[in-house]
C-alpha cells in the first residue's frame, strides 16, 4: 500500500501519528525514531531510505 494513502486511511481511522510504527524492520513508533540514519547506514540492502515527513522530520523508509 502507498504510504500516502497508508497515512490517510490512518487518519480517517483517528490514529495518532505517534501510534504509528515506522516503515523499516526496527517495527518502532515513530515517536521512538530519532532520525539518527543508522537503520539505513546499516540495512545490508540498501533499501532504506529517510524521507522527510509533513512537518520536516526524518523517518526510515523502506523502498
């Protein structure tokens, strides 16, 4: 599923944003990220990346 239409479905339910678990294999809320990159610094895949969200913070993305 699109991240887009992921975070809007979320919304429609009434979730928090800081319920939601990030989109790496950590599997930790997003108010437990840091934004420190180690996860895609250390992904031996290379398939994570950090996107900037709407408020301008950094979150682990997995391609």
């Amino acid at each position: 599923m699109n991240k887009k239409v992921k975070d809007r479905l979320l919304d429609s339910l009434g979730w928090d944003k800081k319920d939601r678990h990030v989109d790496c294999s950590t599997n930790i809320l997003l108010n437990e990220c840091c934004g420190c990159y180690v996860c895609e610094a250390k992904c031996p895949m290379h398939a994570i990346t950090m996107e900037k969200d709407g408020e301008g913070f950094y979150y682990p993305n997995v391609k």
